[in-house]
C-alpha cells in the first residue's frame, strides 16, 4: 500500500509539469468554488454541514425528520470522505447547517478533486502508449467538468475507489480489491451493479466459487462495518437503501 501511495505521488509530480494539466486544474478549482445546482446547495452540503456541526450526530435521522428525503442518497464513507475538509476547515467557517458559502462549496470539491485526479494517474498507468490522449480525453473532458464541478454530482469517488478495486484485482492482490468493492459500494449503491461482473470474471479465472464467494464476503463484510453505526437507523434506510 506504501507503494501504491508512493507511485500515486511520484504521478502526480510528473504531471504538474504539464501546462495542459495545471491549466484546466485551476479551472476545475475556479469552477467549483464558484458554481453548484441545488441538489449540491440544498442537500449535500447542509448534510454534511450538519454531520460536522452536530458534534457527528446521525444526519440521515435529522434530515429524515425534515423531511429532506433526497438529501444525501450515499452511504457512509461517502460522508466521512466529504466531512473531512469541512471538518479542516471549521473555524472558518459558519456553523448553520443550511449556510452555503464559497469555501464550503471548495470543501466539498476537493476530495472530488482527488478522485478525479487519482482516476486520470490509473489511467495513465494502464494506456501509457496513450498518456498524452487521456490527459486530453478525460481530464479536460467538458462533460466531466460540468457534472463534477459545476452541477455538483459525487459520483467520481465511488467510481475512483472501483477503478482502484479493479487495478488491484488484475494485479491479483485480492482481499484489497474485495475490500476496495466493499468500500466503493459503502460510497454509493449502485456499485451493486458491478458485483455479478466480478464473480463471473472470479468464478471462470479460478474455475469454482471459492475465490467468488470470498468476493461477496469481504465486499459485503467492509459495507456492512463502514456503515453499521447508521445501518439500522429509519434514516439511513428511507434516504440510501429506499432512494429513488
């Protein structure tokens, strides 16, 4: 793992060089700083201002009480991953868990940022005859821009974390890309969609359901610890598990 923390870091050197890279960096900073649609400002930012003002309290419980279904339809690493920065940066900001500033709006992009930019150095890795083509095809891709840091959609977490669960397992370092599902879908649900790929992928590759069923154990066993200390709330289940 220091490895990989290694590699990621030495990437992310290489591509500062880049004047294409460092470019559309701050364009991606300047846009989500600025810029957010109202399923960012009226629910996922106040969600986890309210995690992190209410001392972590449960906020799938609050907002359910209000009312707010549509609030925050992502697990439980999701949130910490997101509350994180706020949490770096609360003595500057204001406590209300419905105020919305600019800063806030940073907070919230930066680990996107991350992902984003965790995404384009795997990608990098896997089509290195192509390097120059990725940088141009994803990373400056105005579609990806718009859904990330102007609209305000979180879904290149969870897909960052499946990418790396997916690197992994074709690196063959197995119980860390099971472990690495389990966290992408305590991102997001719809990572669900992804696990009959996998164990069919598993199943032919060790010819039995051994290495299959470790899959589904270990995937299931990380969700299930990520997100027990609200599994069982109404709250969790009416926003993540009944989301629409």
């Amino acid at each position: 793992m220091l490895a990989l923390l290694r590699y990621f870091w030495s990437e992310c050197l290489i591509l500062f060089h880049s004047r294409l890279f460092v470019a559309v960096l701050g364009l991606k900073l300047m846009l989500g700083t600025m810029a957010g649609s109202q399923l960012l400002t009226h629910g996922f930012v106040p969600f986890v201002n309210y995690f992190v003002s209410s001392g972590f309290a449960n906020p799938y419980q609050y907002f359910q009480s209000i009312e707010s279904f549509k609030a925050f339809p992502y697990s439980a690493l999701m949130l910490w991953i997101l509350a994180l920065p706020r949490v770096l940066a609360a003595p500057f900001l204001s406590s209300g868990y419905f105020d919305v500033t600019q800063l806030h709006l940073l907070m919230m992009r930066l680990p996107l940022l991350a992902a984003d930019i965790g995404i384009l150095v795997l990608m990098r890795h896997w089509l290195r005859a192509q390097q120059d083509d990725v940088l141009r095809l994803y990373w400056c891709s105005p579609v990806l821009i718009y859904i990330t840091y102007i609209h305000g959609q979180l879904d290149v977490l969870p897909i960052a974390i499946f990418i790396l669960a997916v690197g992994l397992l074709f690196r063959r370092s197995y119980w860390l890309s099971y472990v690495a599902f389990g966290a992408a879908l305590a991102c997001k649900m719809n990572i669900l969609a992804v696990f009959p790929f996998v164990w069919v992928y598993l199943w032919r590759r060790h010819r039995g359901p051994a290495q299959s069923l470790r899959f589904i154990a270990t995937a299931g066993i990380t969700f299930v610890l990520i997100n027990l200390p609200y599994l069982f709330s109404s709250g969790f289940q009416r926003l993540v598990l009944q989301a629409e």
